[in-house]
C-alpha cells in the first residue's frame, strides 16, 4: 500500500477535466456502482462516506469527507477528506490520498464540465458568490473551459472578496454586490447557506448556474422560483433529492423530483441539454465518488503525492 505525501498536485487541471468529464459520461451510461452519500452529523459539522466502482477505469475506493463551516475561524479548512483506493481482484488498499485539494479541484472540474455544456456564450462573464477555496477551483477550472473576460465575486466579507479579485486580477475580476454578481452568463454559488441567497428578480434569461454550496440536508443558496423556471440538471437524482440544492424545494413543496431533466452525464452523451440560448439552467452538484476515485487515479499516476499531514 502507497501513502502519498507533497505540497500540492502539481495535476493539470485539463486533464482533471477530461477524467471527471469520463467519469461523468460514464454514470450517465449507467456503467458504475455508487450508492449514495452516508452522513453523520456532529453539532457543529458533519462527515460523509462515499464509496465507488468504475469499471472501465478498474477502479474502486472510498472517500471520507468532511464539512464543518465554522473551521476557517480556527484556521482549519471548512473541508478535508482521505481517499482510499481498493485493489478490484483483491480488495487490497492499494493507495491512501490526502484528498483535501482533490476534492476543491474534482468539484472545479464537475462545474467546469457543466459550464461547457450549459453555457450560453463561450466567452463569458462569471459571477461568483462567496470567495473561499471552491470559489476559486470553480474559476481556475472553468477558465480551462470557457473564456473569461471577467469576474464579478460577491463575499460576505469584503477583505475576502478584495483578495479573491486581487489573486485573479487576470480576469478583470470586481467585487460586486449579490445583485450585481448575478448580471453574469454563468454564475457559480459556493456557500454553505441555509435560506436562499440568489433572489428570481436577479437572474437573466439564458443565465447558466452552478449551484455548488447546497450538498447536504437543509442547504438551499437559490430562491425555489428560480428553479421553476430553469432546466435542472444534477449529477445523481437520489443525491440531490436528499441533500442538493433541490433538497429544500423539494421537503417544502415548492419543486418535485420530476422536474429534474437529467443528470450532467446525460447532457454529456447528448439525451438531454440546454433548450436554447434564452433558457436558464441550473446544475446541482452534490459531489459523487466517482469523481474522487477518477482524480485519484490521476494523482498516482502523475506521482502527485497528496500531503497526509492534515493542518
């Protein structure tokens, strides 16, 4: 068994892209095994078992997750997690991971494969709500994608969003109010929010959204008539039903599983996709195993050895 220690991946963010593309296209065929998210609940976080199976790549492993928001204040990330890859013929753990980055870059790359498929525009404007660690995967993996001439970010915390625009002063990036930061083509929320942040009024027709923060019970960033007049599209049904961004809308009445249009695997294959430019469409991203055990295997075969020292 190999244990994986360095500083940072040192993975091409494309080639993440492409893995987790595959890795969705694959799920979209219906060629893997993954139950859904297991979840214990602390009182102030939670952690989350996600096991998977892909057999085209002979792959299978578990991840341990963890999301506990009020960690910065520590100087804890909000987010850390181990990835533990099995040997298919005997069941042998064959590689321990600090799947911490991994997971910022596997989440960047689902909403960066989104953005490529659902977009309206090829050059865009993106709006990015909140400006943590997901804010930023979701731009660096993004701009692999689409091009961006420029980025309105939204932060609760206004030195934040001047740093956030200060690291991606490339993009011609401005601190923007919530509003403001909706006046996007695609708009990408990453908080941790339980009551709607994003109101219906803000949105434009033909406005792309990665809904990102939502992905666990009770979790909700968009206002639910956003969804009522938006194609959803989310990465596994049983998922987002129980704990997406469609998780509240859903328990309250105000949106049915039904409605969903597909999964991102789907919109990769070609069943299903955006309707036309004027539409809104909205991917709820939850986060799957599959996407962890593909950006695992890439990060053992390129060495790009995960610290395991965690902070």
């Amino acid at each position: 068994m190999r244990y994986y220690p360095s500083p940072e991946t040192g993975l091409d963010l494309r080639e993440v892209n492409r893995a987790v593309e595959e890795a969705f296209a694959e799920h979209g065929r219906g060629n893997v095994q993954m139950p859904p998210k297991v979840y214990i609940n602390f009182s102030h976080g939670d952690f989350r078992t996600m096991p998977g199976y892909i057999p085209s790549l002979e792959t299978a492993g578990v991840k341990i997750v963890n999301v506990h928001p009020e960690n910065p204040k520590s100087g804890l990330p909000t987010v850390m997690a181990l990835t533990v890859l099995l040997s298919v013929e005997s069941g042998i753990p064959e590689a321990i991971l600090n799947a911490t980055r991994l997971t910022d870059m596997r989440t960047g790359a689902a909403g960066a494969v989104a953005a490529k498929y659902l977009s309206p525009k090829r050059e865009v404007t993106l709006g990015v709500v909140g400006s943590g660690r997901q804010a930023g995967a979701q731009v660096e993996a993004i701009a692999e994608e689409l091009r961006i001439d420029r980025i309105l970010v939204w932060s609760r915390n206004e030195k934040n969003a001047l740093a956030f625009c200060e690291k991606y002063a490339r993009f011609n990036c401005e601190q923007a109010s919530l509003e403001r930061a909706c006046d996007a083509e695609v708009l990408v929320t990453t908080t941790p929010s339980r009551k709607p942040l994003i109101r219906d009024g803000w949105i434009h027709e033909g406005t792309h959204i990665n809904a990102i923060g939502a992905d666990a019970p009770g979790k909700e960033e968009l206002d639910p008539g956003i969804l009522s007049r938006a194609g959803v599209f989310v990465d596994d049904p049983a998922q987002a039903v129980h704990s997406g961004e469609i998780n509240v809308p859903i328990r309250e009445g105000f949106y049915a599983p039904e409605r969903i249009r597909g999964t991102l695997g789907e919109v990769i294959l070609g069943k299903t996709g955006r309707k036309g430019k004027d539409e809104i469409t909205v991917f709820d991203s939850t986060g799957l195993a599959i996407q962890d055990l593909a950006i695992a295997e890439i990060a053992v075969k390129n060495g790009a050895f995960i610290n395991l020292k965690f902070p």
